[in-house]
C-alpha cells in the first residue's frame, strides 16, 4: 500500500486531502505510522478513541497513545508489517474511557515502488461488546458443564442438543453418547409414558399460566 503515488506537491497534497476525506468517513480506527513508530495520519474514528484531536496525536510515538503496556503487546505486530507481512490480531488498548477494550486490528505494510517498506497501515475494529459476550457465553457454559447438577436442552422432537458431563453420569453414559439421541433412552417404556402423561402436562399447564 503506497499512500505517496505522486511527487508533485500540488497533486500530492490534493491526494492526502482525498484520502483524508475518505478515512474521515470510514466507520472504522485508520492510522499511518512510520518505521519508528510514529504516527503519520490518523482518522477522525482514531481521534473519537483516544479523545486526543489529529493535531495532538500526529508525531506522537505509538506508545505515548496506547500506554507502553500495550504498546509492547502490539509491537511484535507491527515489526512483522513492517517486514511486509499483512498482519491481523485482536488485543485490548486503551479507550479514552479509561478502560481497555477489545480490538480487532489490521496492519498493512506501506510499500514504495521498489516494495521497500516505509511504514505501517493500520485499520482497527471494535470488537468489545463481541468479546465481552463471547467471554459471557463461555463462562455461563462453563458453569453449566462444570456444575454438580444435570442439565440437559432438547429440540421440540425431544432430541438431546446439548447434556452437561453431570446429567449424562447420571444415566450412565458419557455426554456424546445422548447427543442426537431422544430422552426416552433414559427411560424404560412404563416411566416414558408417565413423564409424558404427567410430567409434560404439568410443565404445558405451567407455561400456559405464565403466559
């Protein structure tokens, strides 16, 4: 990704403008940072994180932005853009919130025409309210799967879609044995028909109430 395409100065400035222009409308974190880590461009996105204005962060060194905690997470990242990889990982880094938050980042080298690599590209995402529910979902399975009480869900032909390692000890069998399995294999025929006959009926009485 080569941003200086020109090197006339009335075509280039006209050139940064356009793309200044164009980054300033993306929904998404865009910066430039050279060799030494210093930034080049940043969008009104990257301004609107840190709470810092263009005029603040261009020239400041990387981890005067993101603190030198995540600065040093980040900077093995971004060497290997800056030896021509395309790099893509998730870290948290600073919000002007004062709290971290998840992030989803891009760093694309900056090539000149001969492939030299004079900087880095960095398009970042926020991906916190994802991670914080993927990190909720996790935690609420684990304690699912873990807990000393059976738990099990069904589809509505009464398949197994999912057994905790404690409901399926209960019966006798390990928890990928019930999957796709019906709940009538833990039963003999006799007590089937009364958990349908009584069981069932008191729980569609029961949602009939609530609703």
């Amino acid at each position: 990704m080569n941003l200086a395409v020109t090197t006339n100065p009335t075509e280039l400035e006209k050139q940064k403008a356009q793309y200044q222009l164009v980054f300033d409308h993306s929904p998404i974190l865009i910066a430039h940072l050279d060799k030494d880590y210093h930034y080049r461009i940043v969008n009104k996105e990257y301004c609107l994180w840190t709470g810092k204005t263009r005029e603040q962060i261009i020239g400041m060194h990387l981890k005067d932005v993101l603190t030198e905690t995540s600065f040093n997470v980040v900077k093995p990242n971004i060497d290997r853009a800056l030896n021509g990889e395309e790099i893509n990982f998730e870290a948290k880094v600073p919000h002007l919130s004062g709290t971290f938050k998840w992030v989803n980042a891009t760093y694309v080298p900056d090539k000149d025409e001969h492939g030299n690599v004079n900087g880095v590209c960095a398009f970042i995402i926020d991906i916190n309210e994802q991670k914080l529910k993927e990190f909720e979902q996790a935690s609420l399975f684990n304690a699912i799967e873990n807990g000393i009480e059976g738990f099990s869900l069904h589809d509505k032909e009464g398949d197994f879609i999912f057994v905790n390692s404690s409901e399926a000890r209960i019966y006798g069998y390990e928890k990928e044995e019930l999957l796709g399995k019906n709940w009538k294999v833990l039963y003999n025929e006799e007590q089937a028909r009364i958990i349908e006959q009584e069981y069932f009926q008191f729980i569609n009485r029961l949602k009939s109430l609530i609703a």
